[in-house]
C-alpha cells in the first residue's frame, strides 16, 4: 500500500496537511454560486479533503481541530454575505454582524471537523464498506445540523443542483442522502490511489454510473419547458416591486409600495389581452413576493383598493404581509404572513412563516441574555407559526413557503403531505444585495420540487424570481434588481414521489447501517490486534491491514490467519 507521508516528519507530508486542507474551501468556494467562477462537481473536494486531512493527522485531536480550521474558513467564504441581512433585517453594526456571521460560519464548520474525526478513525483506504459508511455519516451529520443549528445551507446537493443531472436521484432518496453518495464515490475513487486499486475504483466509477446514468435518462425522457400543456396547467405572473429595503419600511412609502405592485401588475394583464384569457386567468395565480405588504394588510387603508385590483384582474392573488395579533397583556404577536386574495376580493386564508431566520427575526433562546440585550434590541422579534395546510382556491392547493423555509426538505414534504399539488416559495432576497446569496438559495430551494414531484413558484422582490420544474430545472428565470411582472405556466400535480413516501425511513435506515459498518471495522481491529495509537499512513511492525470490505488485519495476525 502507499503510504501517507507524516505532516510532521517530512516537508512532502506538510506539503501533503496544507494542500487537503485547501481543498475544503475551494470545494465549498468554487461549487456553490460566487462571483468568480462555479463548477458543481468541485464541492465533492471538500469531503475528499476533509478524509485526506484526517489520514494525514497522527491524533484525534487534531483531526477535529484542522477540520473544523478548514471548514470554518471554507464557510466564511461562501457565507460571507451573512453579515448584510443581521445588519439590515436584525439592525445591529456591521462590525457586530460581520462577527456574527463569522462565528455562524464556525458553527457550521464543527461538521467538518467531525467528519475529519470519523476520516481518521475509520477511513481505510482499501476498504469498500468505510468509504460507503463515510458517505452514510456526510449524509447524516448534514441531517442532524439541519434540525439541530436550523442554517443547512451549504449541503453538497445544493451545489450539484446547479447542474440538475447530478441530483436526479433526490426524487427516490432525497437531495442529503444524493450527497451522501457522490460523497461514498469520491471517497472509493480517491482510494484507489492509495492503495485500493481496482478493487476501490471500480465501486466508486459504479457509483458514478449510477448517480449519472439515473440523471441523464430523466432529463432525456422528459425534456425542459416554460411552457409545460394539458389540462392542469396554469398561468403564474411574479410581480418584483424591487422596492428598495431602506424604503421598504418606512411608513411613509406604504401607499407607494402598494400602488407599485398593484401598478406593476395591472400593466402586465393589460399587456397580456386577449392571449390569456378570462377561463385561464380565473385559474391562474398572481403572487407579490415576503412582505411586499410591509405592514398588516387587512387592518390597513389599503386594503380595499388591493382588494378590488384582485377582483378586477379576475385572478387570485398571493401576496406577502405582516401579520399582527393582540396578545393581551403581553402586547401583540407579529408574524411573517403570506395572505391569499381570491379573485373574487374575498379574503382565503393565510400561511404564517414558521422557521424565522436567526438574528434577523429573531433572537435565539440561547442567546437572550441580558449583557446582550442592548447589542442585539433591533433584532425583528417575529413569532413563529404554527404551519397550516395549503391555501386553496379552485383548482390550486398552494403549499406555502417563506424565503428560507424552502432549504428546509421537511417543510416541503410537509406541504404535500397535506395535500399541494404546486409548491410556492416568496422571498424577499434584497437584503443581500449583489451577491452569491440569491443564487445559492434559489438552487436549494429548487431540490424541493425534485423531492416532491412538484413544480415550484418562487417570487420574489428583487430577484431572482423563477419557475422550477419536477424534475428540479429551472425553466424559467427573471432578472434582478428590476421592476416588472413576469408571466410564466407552471401546472399541477397530485401524484408523490418515491422519495415523499419512503423519506422517513432513510435517515433512520442509513444510521443502522452506518453503525453496523463502522462497528464491524471496530472490531475487525479488535480481533486482530490493530495497535492503538499508530498513525494513520504510517506503517509500522504492526501497522493494520485492509480486506476489500473493511477487514482490518495486523501484520502479525496476518501471518498467524495463513498458519492455520
């Protein structure tokens, strides 16, 4: 076998320490959206790096800690935008959100350096299972921070997304575990070079196959269209008020803002004629993006006109708010609100956002104490909702997302398990500016209409507003930073994925397989003698060896299993 050069006895192994350490934020840098240049595949050199790393250290210890180096730096490079919502949104300096962004971006990063513990520990380099079950912990550790921290925003699928090809098997086992798997690929293929061989690389060119075969005959057997036909199709125009944020909130703009969209949007139908007609508008949606209504719609003097434009328009319109509730004593509970108006002008029901975004509307528990509580008193305190089923109004039955609940797979999975048949995300990303930030997120939130078998409607208030596909395409796609109206079809579908029914299950299913992989290596070593505390690479008199499936044998047991 080849062995791995010691970081500390050699300038090849530091060499060999900083160049896999490296590969962490260029990974994570260069496969998400930037401003310089994306190349999906690329995020798969973050996983890869983070195991060579964990080979290369003599220690545990220190496993964790260059893992979590690396990744904390990788994070902050992507992320970095993160400073500009808790600054706009949440009102602190920038100083304090630039800092909290940072130890955001470290929180995130603890991941990485668990998963370089697990490299050191149990990757063999000629073992097929252990690279299979580091697959299985990628895949488990990005579940566990997204219910636990609440932020998964740089997940490997979400980077793959940009070439939907590559993550075509989310619709039967879901856009974390697909990332599992390119990562349980890269991994047997990086293996082979280090004293695998064939037996390592040609499981892990099988993976690829795989992954890569499913993709291309999706996408081949049902081609992309903006245009999608038959009889459960329906007209969407996505309104972009491009309402300036330092405007946005400003009570005296409010009649403005509200003639702006309605403005916007009665231009578009006048334009549209007779091409769309009156049966097709009646289906159809118009959708203003997260708070477009920057005040409580229905308590407002506003109300009646917006109301009157949905009847004029004959379409139902879907619009962002914010809601507000008495509360007795305790004053009134606010609430990110996404209204429907029937076309009608009657009022249909509301959806409240029920995962807020952290130091922007709101402040977590942990971190409400009273040092701080002068630093961080800007910070929107929203309530969160307790969810509802969809909004309905003829043939739709609109399962509602709010900005950045569309990273989240369970809220989606929510939605159409009570019954959407087209998911619809509005977001207001203005808060961003030019930077990666609305690009990364409308590609996460595009793998939610690959896992449901849904198509998906995103509007927003600056951009960028678009229509995706099931099979997680995006078919349609405005611009930014532009006011305007922007018709596109999108259609209905009832039917549930693979991925909706079995979902459950895989978490649960891939821990117990896990487990049973790494304890198998556990005890391999056990049995025949591995001697505690030999660094990874390094051979030595009782150095282990690796059977194909993870079999660790010492070179002294060796000898003894050919005796007998």
């Amino acid at each position: 076998m080849t062995a791995l050069p010691s970081p500390e006895g050699s300038a090849a192994g530091k060499a060999a320490v900083i160049l896999s350490a490296l590969f962490v934020p260029l990974g994570l840098w260069l496969g998400f959206p930037n401003d310089v240049l994306v190349c999906p595949p690329l995020v798969l050199l973050c996983p890869l790096g983070l195991a060579l790393l964990g080979k290369l250290c003599r220690s545990g210890a220190k496993a964790l800690l260059l893992g979590f180096l690396a990744g904390t730096i990788g994070h902050a490079a992507a992320l970095y935008w993160l400073a500009l919502p808790m600054s706009v949104v949440g009102g602190l300096s920038l100083p304090l959100s630039s800092v909290l962004a940072f130890l955001v971006a470290a929180l995130l990063a603890t991941q990485c350096g668990l998963f370089c513990l697990l490299s050191h520990f149990f990757w063999k380099e000629e073992s097929i299972s252990s690279s299979c079950a580091l697959g299985l912990a990628w895949f488990l550790l990005e579940y566990a921070y997204a219910y636990g921290i609440g932020f998964p925003w740089l997940p490997l699928s979400g980077a793959l997304a940009v070439w939907p090809v590559l993550v075509q098997p989310a619709c039967l086992v879901g856009a974390g575990l697909t990332g599992g798997l390119w990562t349980a690929g890269i991994l047997l293929s990086a293996a082979s070079f280090r004293g695998g061989g064939a037996r390592t690389l040609l499981p892990g060119l099988f993976i690829f196959a795989c992954l890569t075969g499913f993709g291309v005959f999706s996408v081949l057997q049902t081609p992309a269209t903006d245009r999608p036909a038959g009889e459960n199709t329906f007209p969407v125009l996505m309104t972009e008020g491009n309402i300036d944020q330092n405007q946005k909130w400003n009570e005296a703009f409010r009649k403005a803002t509200a003639d702006t969209y309605i403005g916007l949007s009665r231009t578009a139908i006048e334009k549209a004629g007779t091409r769309i007609s009156s049966e097709e508008k009646a289906k159809g949606l118009i959708i203003w993006p997260e708070t477009a209504m920057p005040f409580d719609l229905e308590k407002s003097p506003y109300a009646d006109g917006i109301r009157g434009f949905a009847e004029k328009s004959g379409m139902p319109l879907l619009t962002g708010e914010i809601g507000v509730v008495p509360a007795g004593i305790q004053g009134e509970r606010v609430y990110n609100r996404a209204l429907l108006i029937l076309k009608n002008g009657v009022y249909g029901g509301s959806y409240d956002k029920e995962h807020l975004v952290p130091f922007g509307e709101y402040v977590p528990t942990i971190l409400q104490w009273d040092l701080l509580s002068g630093l961080l008193q800007d910070v929107g305190a929203y309530t969160a909702g307790n969810g509802s089923g969809p909004l309905r109004t003829d043939n739709l039955a609109i399962g509602t997302l709010i900005c950045y609940e569309g990273i989240f797979p369970w809220l989606a999975q929510a939605r159409t398990a009570e019954g959407a048949n087209v998911l619809v995300d509005i977001s207001n990303d203005g808060w961003f500016g030019d930077t990666p930030a609305p690009r990364q997120h409308m590609y996460l939130t595009a793998l939610r209409a690959l896992e449901q078998n849904r198509w998906l409607v995103r509007g927003t208030n600056t951009g960028i507003s678009c229509v995706v596909d099931p099979l997680g395409r995006i078919v349609f796609r405005g611009p930014q930073f532009t006011a305007d109206a922007l018709w596109a079809r999108a259609a209905t579908i009832t039917k549930p994925s693979v991925y909706h029914r079995v979902s459950p299950f895989i978490p649960p299913l891939c821990l117990l397989l896990m487990a049973v992989l790494f304890w198998r290596q556990i005890r391999m070593n056990r049995k025949y003698g591995a001697v505690k505390g030999t660094a990874p690479g390094v051979p030595g008199p009782e150095r282990p060896l690796h059977d194909p499936l993870g079999a660790s044998l010492t070179r002294t047991g060796t000898k003894r299993a050919l005796a007998k």
